[in-house]
C-alpha cells in the first residue's frame, strides 16, 4: 500500500519516485522538512522545502483516507 502512495505522490507532483520514497522514509523517523532540504539532499535528489512540504502533506492525505 505504502509503495503505492508513493508512485500516486511522484506522479502527482512530477518527482522521482525515489527521492520521494527517501522523504518519506525520513519523515517518519522524524525528520523535519528544513532538515531533510537542506542536509539530505543526497538521499533525497535535491528535492527542495516546498517539494518535501507537498510530499508531507500528501502522504498525510493518503494514509488518513
């Protein structure tokens, strides 16, 4: 199911689904958004505040439907 959110999110947002399975994998360790912009671009592919913030709030979408 997890793994289906996150093609639905890349799809939507037009981002590799790679660096959106990165973002939420550290966003439920616990990470916040400025965090993972600024010091996981690695993990992430670059993805920037406002990239990682839409994924954030989307995932939350999804996983409370």
């Amino acid at each position: 199911m997890e793994q289906m959110y996150i093609r639905k999110i890349a799809a939507e947002l037009s981002l590799p689904g790679k660096g959106v399975s990165a973002a939420v994998a550290l966003l439920d360790d616990g990470c916040s958004v400025p965090f993972i912009s600024r010091y996981r671009k690695e993990a992430t592919g670059s993805l920037d505040e406002v990239a990682v913030t839409s994924i954030r709030d989307r995932i939350n979408q999804l996983r409370e439907l």
